[in-house]
C-alpha cells in the first residue's frame, strides 16, 4: 500500500500478480472517486490488447478522456483497466508503444487534473519504465504480488481471502473446512474466490459451510495434485487408495498439464510428511488432535531453529491442514514402514523414468507394497 492515501493524489496505479485483488481494490477506488467528484461522464477504457496498434488505439482513448471536459459539469474518472502493456508483454516491447507511453508520462507531469482523476489497473508492469516513474513521482501505486509457496504464512492468508469472501456472501466456514479448501485450491487468489462463490451457491440457505460442503464441491488445482490420492495412502485403506489412483489416472490422460510422475511426487511429498510429523511427535512437539482448532497451536510452539533451512523440508512452511491430516494418520504407519515407503517410491521412480513399462500398473505395484501389512 502507498504511503500517502489515495484520495489526496489525482492519478493512481494498482497492479500486480494477484489479478483478483488488483481488480477488486481497482473497482473499490473507482467507486469511491466517482462517488466524491461527482458528475456522470466517468469514462472505462479496456487496457487488455493482443497487438501493438490495439495498445496505441487505447492509449489514444485514454489521451482523448484525460482532455474531454465533462459535458454535465462536476467530476471525471478516467479508468484504463485491465491493462496489459506496461510490462514485458510483446505490444509492451514495440517501438510505437514505448514511444507513446513516454508521450503520455510528459503530458501527465504537466496535465492538469482538477476535478478529472486518472486510474490505471494492470498486471504486472516493469518497473524500470518510464510510465511507471511518472505515475509513482506524481500518484499513487499500489502493488498486490501473487500468493506464493514460498511465503511464510500462505496458507493463513489463502484462509483470510476465503473468508472475507464467504462473509461479503453472508456466509460462515469451519476453520477445518477453510483449511481443507485452501489446502485444495492452494496459493490462488482468483480460483479461492470463485470456490468460495461455489460453495456459497452450494449450501443454499444454510449460513455456515463444512467440510464436508468442501469434500463435494470444490475443484482440486495443480497446487493441491493428488491430495486426496495422498490422503488415502495416509488412512491406509487400499480399496479408496486404488479408486483415488484410477481417478487421478483418468485426469492425466484427459489434461496434458497433469503427468504419472506429477502423481508420484504428490505421494512422495505425503510420505514425508507423515516422517516429519512422526518425528515431531516423537519429540513431543505435537499430540494427535481430532480437532482441527486445537492442533494448530501446537505448530507456533514447534522450536523453529530445530527445523531445516530449506523449505522443501521444512514442516512449519506447509499448510497446516495437512500436517493434522497427517498427525491422524501417520499412528498407521510405523517409522520402518515410512523409511522403507520411501525407497518403493524412489524405485517406481526410476521404473518411470528408465523404463518402458506400463506407468498405472507401476504405481498400482508400489502403493500396493506400501499399504500391505503383511510386508
């Protein structure tokens, strides 16, 4: 967010990764300019372009806006939105667009704004152009960066969006079944919002969402592959660990995006999951808990200079949700059977990559091994 609020600046910038949220804080000032401006001849030009002379036509529309005075008197808002050209796209890179946009900044350091205010709502922009200065030097900017895996606290704040999501529909969610859901959607802004609009649409005139609500409608993302896969090999139940297997079998040979060894490194991650929480168990930092509220704040109280550097193998930079699925299941498993899960794994690796074998019997084969007692 900006230092200085945008009401006391005529020209604002909003962008970033986080499409949804650029969009929604977009449309909030939009809203909030017109309301105290006034006036009727608010003007929205669509900055999403696929070449350079639809990116120039724009530029003219936003040009002619900035100098049209209202015909009803009072204020203007002049908002290109959804633009696509301020970064590394192709139309951003052409020689009559970077021309034009240097145009523009000089005639914004001199422009006078008065009543007209000037929003501009973009993906993410390349921050050593000279549009880009200008807006920051004579506006506001404010930036939404995607969600990532790689922040600290993803998952808490995947949980936040959820909810205010939820309640702006008149909705409540369980704190395990927003777990589960953002568990299932992962670090996606857009995708977390349209569930949640899904699941609202789902439960009807019930006020609060469970996870069973959860369980039967939300879209899994490649964020979340082979979760429930996962999750079945954790309860160790054979019959539902096969089912899962043939469902995720059927994706991959339906979405190209999706691979065998997509679903293989899902389990591996599993498997170690179920290791970490073991051991934490074992060194008393965690207890079994059938309820969700009560587990995770037994994670803010895990000595953190006891947990690896990397995040790869860091317990504490997973999701929670799934590390209390797994301290439910891992009392199935004991630590050989873990270890030695591991290697089956690694070998149906390698029979995967080396070999030219038949992938689903591969790993049909491998779970079979892990999940059979009698090994």
């Amino acid at each position: 967010m900006p230092a200085v609020p945008v009401a006391t600046k005529p020209v604002c910038l909003v962008c970033g990764d986080d499409e949804f949220a650029v969009k929604e804080r977009a449309r909030e000032i939009f809203k909030k300019w017109a309301s105290e401006i006034g006036g009727s001849d608010h003007e929205t030009i669509d900055g999403s372009v696929s070449n350079a002379s639809d990116a120039l036509r724009a530029l003219a529309k936003l040009r002619e806006g900035l100098q049209t005075l209202p015909f009803f008197g009072g204020g203007k808002v002049v908002w290109l939105q959804n633009c696509n050209f301020l970064g590394e796209e192709r139309a951003a890179a052409a020689k009559d667009v970077t021309e034009t946009l240097a145009d523009l900044s000089a005639e914004l350091k001199t422009f006078e704004f008065g009543t007209v205010r000037l929003l501009i709502s973009a993906g993410k922009v390349d921050k050593r152009k000279t549009i880009y200065k200008t807006l920051e030097k004579i506006g506001a900017v404010e930036s939404f960066d995607g969600l990532s895996v790689d922040d600290k606290d993803w998952a808490g704040e995947a949980e936040g969006m959820a909810i205010r999501a939820l309640r702006a529909l008149k909705k409540d969610i369980t704190d395990e079944a927003v777990a589960k859901l953002v568990a299932n959607v992962g670090p996606n802004a857009r995708q977390l919002h349209s569930e949640s609009e899904k699941l609202a649409m789902y439960v009807g005139d019930r006020s609060e969402i469970e996870i069973a609500d959860v369980d039967a409608i939300v879209t899994r993302n490649k964020q979340a592959r082979a979760f429930a896969l996962g999750d079945a090999l954790g309860e160790r139940n054979l019959p539902v660990l096969l089912k899962c297997l043939d469902e995720e079998l059927w994706e991959v040979r339906r979405d190209p995006s999706k691979s065998e060894i997509g679903l293989l490194y899902g389990l591996i991650s599993k498997v170690r999951t179920l290791i970490f929480v073991k051991e934490m168990m074992a060194q008393g930092w965690l207890k079994p808990s059938r309820d969700f509220n009560s587990f995770r704040p037994q994670l803010a109280r895990v000595p953190v200079d006891e947990m690896p550097e990397d995040k790869k193998f860091n317990p504490l930079s997973m999701n929670p949700y799934v590390l209390f699925r797994a301290s439910n299941q891992v009392g199935k498993y004991s630590q050989a059977e873990l270890v030695r899960a591991m290697s089956i794994l690694l070998e149906c690796n390698q029979k995967l990559v080396s070999r030219s074998l038949d992938e689903s019997l591969v790993l049909q084969h491998a779970l079979v091994q892990i999940v059979n007692r009698a090994a």
